[in-house]
C-alpha cells in the first residue's frame, strides 16, 4: 500500500514473481468513472472508492478461498480503507513509504499513466499514517525493488516463524 508512485506494482509484481505467486493491480478494479476523473485531474472522494475497495475485498477472499498467495496492491490511503480490506483473515499489509520530492519526481517520470503528480497532494491529504495497532510491514520505498522484497520477507518471517521457511525462502 502506499500513494500514488511509491512503487507498489514494481515491488508487487516483484514479489510475487520471488514467491511464484499470483499478482493483481488494484488500479485495474476502479470503475472508468474513476479513471476518467482521476485523468481529468479530479481527485477521489470516499464514495468514489467504495465500489472499487469492495472490488479488492473479494480478490482478496477469493485468493483465501481458494488457497492461492496473492499479492495484491492498492494504495489503502486510509485506516477505514485498511480495515475493510484485513476483515479477509490471512492478509498482511506492507506500507512502501516514500518522501514527498521523490513521489512527485517519479509521477514526472511516469509516462501515459492517468494519475498526474497533480494528483498526488490530494493523496498525501487524505492518506492516514498507518498506527500501531495495524498489521502493518513499512519498508522504505526509495531502495532498489530487490531489496524492498527481500525486506518484506525478513520482515514477515519475524512476524510468523512459523511459515515454512520453504516457501518464503525461495
């Protein structure tokens, strides 16, 4: 999770590609409704991402359902956000925290894509710091997307010695 260019779906793709698990872009649930007004510059309210974050909760229990690992992004601006998503048992959240200069310079760099570095404020606006109480992993962003991965995985084995090291070793 994180906003808009911290590197959710280069780091997602990534660790699902380490893990040989199942990856899925979180931006792809929006409705066009959303695309189009995000394209035009105009930021989402709670009520435009309703539908989409019910969207993401079923993938998630879809992944659960069925026993697949999944790695799923989105950016989860909010605590309400977070807490609608881990109501899904097995779900473990990572936080790719990103300073504001290199956000901006990423959506610069980020061609044919519809959320402008316009955008981004209204994001850093609305996002909620993670707090303690949430299963929250936070890596720093702005290391290469291997060593974001390979920290997410110390990272959750500290947190649950008892996966099998197997399948998050690999």
């Amino acid at each position: 999770m994180g906003v808009s260019g911290s590197g959710k779906t280069t780091v997602g793709r990534s660790l699902a590609a380490r893990l040989d698990c199942d990856f899925l872009e979180g931006d792809r649930r929006h409705p066009s409704t959303n695309i189009t007004k995000m394209a035009g510059g105009i930021a989402l309210q709670d009520s435009d991402r309703h539908q989409w974050l019910l969207a993401i909760a079923q993938d998630l229990q879809h992944a659960v359902t069925h026993q697949r690992e999944t790695i799923i992004t989105c950016s989860a601006l909010k605590q309400s956000y977070r807490q609608q998503l881990t109501i899904v048992e097995q779900v473990q959240l990572v936080w790719l925290s990103v300073p504001r200069a290199e956000l901006q310079q990423r959506l610069r760099q980020r061609p044919n894509h519809y959320m402008s570095d316009t955008l981004l404020e209204s994001q850093l606006n609305a996002f909620e710091p993670p707090t303690a109480s949430e299963n929250m992993i936070q890596v720093n962003g702005t290391l290469p997307p291997q060593t974001i991965v390979d920290n997410i995985l110390t990272q959750t084995i500290r947190r649950y010695p008892t996966f099998s090291m197997q399948w998050w070793n690999r």
